[in-house]
C-alpha cells in the first residue's frame, strides 16, 4: 500500500498554529461576550453575590470548553492532536474545580451575609432550594471527578474503572444545566442574551454528539469492519488486519492511530487505542500491539470474521506537518508503527529513522523497517541497550552529542518522536539542547487518559 504523497509546507503558518489561533480566537471572542453580558445584566442581591455571579458565568463558559476540547472534532484533532486537547482537558477541568467551589462558596457567604446568618445554616436553607441543591450536587461530582483525577490518586485505578467515573462528568454537566436554567438571570437579561446562551449549549453539545457519537457510529455502519487475519510478528506482538466496505474513502493518514473494540474480546467499553502499523490505501487496515497487558495479549485469539468497531482515525503524528525536505523518525518499542506506517509514504527527501529497543530480538517489524527505509534510499540506526537512560556503551542514547553524530544535519529536518514517555521526554531535551526549531518537532503522546 502507498499513501498520499508527503507535502513540505511552505507557508509562514502552521496547521498547528492555525488551529490554536481559532481556539484562542473563540475563546476570547466568548470570554468577552459573557463578560459583556454579566455588565449589562446588573447587580446581585450584594457584592457578594455579585462576585459569585461572575464566577458562576465563567464556571458555565468552562465547561461548554471541556465538552469541544473532548469532543474528537477532526479539524482539531489532526492539526493539535489527542494528545494536546487530553491535556488541555486536564487543566481546563482542574480550573473549573476551582472555578465551581469559588462560586459555590461566595454563593453560601453572600446569603449568610444578606441573613445575617452563619454559613452552616445557609448552606443547608440552600440545599432545601431544588434549583441550589442541583448546583450543589453538580459540585460534588465535579470534586469527585478531580480527585481521581490527580495523579497519585489515577496510578492507584484500572483505567477502566477511572474512566467509568470520569463519565459522571456528563451528570454533573446534565445536572448543572438544569441549574442554571433555573438559576441565572444574565442569560435571560435579554434576547440576545438568551440566543446566545442556547446557540452556545448547542454547538457544545451537537459537536460532543456528532464527534463521539454520530460519525462513529456511521462509520462503522459504512465501512463494516471485519478481522481478516490476525498474524503473530514475535512472542510478545500481534498484528491485526481490519478489512471492510470503501475503505479509500477512510478518511486516515500514515502515522494516526484509531479505538479499537473487536466482538468477543473484551467488553464493549474497553476500547484500546492502538497505531495504524500500514499506511492506510484503500485496501485495508492494520495494526500491531505488544502483549503489555490482558487485553493487547488477548488480541492472539480474536478470529477472523470477527465484527471491528473502529472509532477514528485521530492523531497529529502526520505528514501534515512536514516544514523540511528530510526528516528524522525516532520510534521507542511499539511505537514503531505509526514510524513504519510513514515510511510507506513517497518522500520529499531523505529519511533517517532510529529505533530504540532493549535487544535486536525486541524489535518489532524490524524487517519491514529495513526494507521500507531502504526503499527509500534512506538510514536505519537500531539503538539497543537496557532499558534506561544510557545505551550500550553507557552513553545516553538521544543525548544532544549522540544525535548530532548520528544525525549531523538534525537542525535542517523535520523530527518525528514516538515511544514511551520517559524515552520521548529524553529526546525532546537532546533536540532543545540542539537548538531544533520547535516547528520542526512533531510527538505525540498516545493514549486515551
């Protein structure tokens, strides 16, 4: 299979740069209205109030953000990438925490203070209150959400069951739309304050649908998905391959990953985000997966004809991004597979890839790497070492002084980084150290917390 043809851009801007200037542009633009609106819609009850008016208007603009920032739109995610709008998520949700308890507390303060009334006795008036008491509850669960969503607490919690809780997000979002339907006055302070409140719910909510929903849904509906073959590339690696209806109108790139689910392995709501291991052609599909847990080993056992539902495909990790003729691939255990994918691709200019592994046997794909690197007339440095941050020689193996010998022109390309995160974070510091220009690197960090 032979992908699109790699494409050197040119312009001044970015795709990358594109997309962040029309969210920053959004943004702001939004930000301004609703402050707009909280001017135009006058005083609370107090000053109190006031304030906590103000930041219960922000909380509700923060979470119509977190809804687009998870809703997988394409536009977005092929120019900022998964990776990117996850941790944008991350932040945004912990400002909205303390966005939320800020208003809830200035909300309990500014009755106490108009009764003339302890905050204790407030607070429990207030959760007699339908409406209030909605808001309350939508904070509980926000809280709730944030706490396992520190970092100490997610080690300690099977992605399954992290996820399963992270979904009560959309009954604090159910539950804090009610409030303020029956809450807020600045969205109802005119008509085109309430035009634009309803217009905005909207578009968050028709994108969340349309993105997480719709398309998937039609899609898989489409293109009917099936395993075709399922084929052992070494002990511990398994490749997948997904045939099905008018696959040249899948819309994928070499480099991009898709979810998977396959019936029979595992229950419908564990999904696992794995590579394209082939660039994508309009024959069929392909992916490749190390046993590291239960359910990438179980993938051995998936038959074929069995039914593949295919959310996707997402991922910056594309030749979209290419600014230079040559380019420099740098790929860690599995994350060779979106590398080997781009491979497949027609170049602009010479390729260097190098592959870090444990040992030679390690290597997956290795064979079809040296062939497609070779095809290209390109250089294939295999790394090997223990797992670590020195090589063979007790070197570190992407310090600024080994990549620079092993890729003296490494400021002229365009580099490319996909491996485990302490591998990538170590070549990401050895191309600063190099002065790379940060347009020139592309990584991507997958996975789907």
């Amino acid at each position: 299979m032979m992908a699109t043809s790699n494409t050197v851009r040119t312009g001044t801007v970015l795709p990358v740069d594109a997309a962040r200037w029309v969210m920053w542009t959004f943004v702001l633009v939004n930000v301004a209205v609703v402050e707009a609106l909280f001017l135009s819609a006058g005083e609370g009850k107090n000053d109190v109030l006031t304030v906590a008016k103000f930041f219960g208007l922000h909380a509700a603009l923060l979470i119509l953000f977190q809804l687009l920032l998870v809703a997988r739109l394409p536009w977005l995610d092929r120019r900022i990438g998964m990776d990117r709008l996850t941790v944008w998520h991350r932040w945004v949700g912990f400002t909205l925490l303390w966005t939320v308890l800020t208003h809830a507390t200035l909300v309990v303060l500014g009755y106490a203070t108009l009764d003339d009334t302890s905050m204790g006795k407030t607070f429990v008036a207030l959760s007699g209150v339908p409406a209030s008491l909605l808001g309350m509850l939508a904070a509980a669960v926000i809280v709730v959400i944030a706490v396992i969503s520190t970092r100490a607490v997610r080690r300690r919690l099977q992605y399954e069951v992290w996820h399963g809780l992270h979904l009560l997000l959309y009954v604090a979002l159910g539950l804090a739309f009610v409030h303020q339907l029956q809450e807020t006055t600045t969205f109802t302070s005119s008509a085109f304050a309430t035009a634009y409140w309803w217009a905005l719910w909207l578009f968050a909510f028709g994108a969340l649908l349309t993105g997480r929903v719709a398309v998937p849904l039609w899609r898989n509906a489409y293109h009917r998905f099936r395993v075709v073959a399922v084929v052992p590339e070494s002990l511990n690696a398994v490749s997948v391959y997904v045939t099905g209806r008018h696959l040249d109108k899948f819309p994928a790139r070499a480099g991009q990953f898709c979810i998977w689910r396959f019936t029979g392995h595992n229950h419908w709501w564990i999904a696992n985000p794995f590579s394209l291991s082939a660039a994508p052609g309009g024959q069929g599909l392909r992916l490749t997966a190390k046993a590291v847990g239960a359910s990438s080993a179980g993938l051995r056992n998936v038959p074929a004809g069995s039914r593949a539902f295919v959310e996707g495909p997402y991922g910056a990790f594309t030749s979209l991004h290419r600014t230079r003729p040559g380019a420099l691939l740098i790929a860690g255990g599995v994350g060779i597979t979106p590398v080997r994918a781009m491979l497949e691709e027609e170049t602009t200019g010479d390729v260097v890839v190098l592959y870090r592994v444990r040992s030679e046997a390690d290597a997956v794909l290795l064979n079809e790497v040296r062939h497609l690197v070779a095809h290209q007339g390109g250089r294939l440095h295999l790394l090997t070492g223990r797992t670590g941050r020195t090589g063979e020689n007790g070197v570190p193996p992407f310090g600024p002084s080994t990549l620079h010998q092993l890729v003296p022109d490494i400021t002229e390309r365009d580099v490319y980084v996909c491996g485990p995160p302490a591998m990538t974070a170590a070549v990401l510091s050895g191309l600063r150290d190099l002065q790379v220009p940060s347009r020139q690197v592309h990584a991507e960090r997958f996975g789907l917390a």
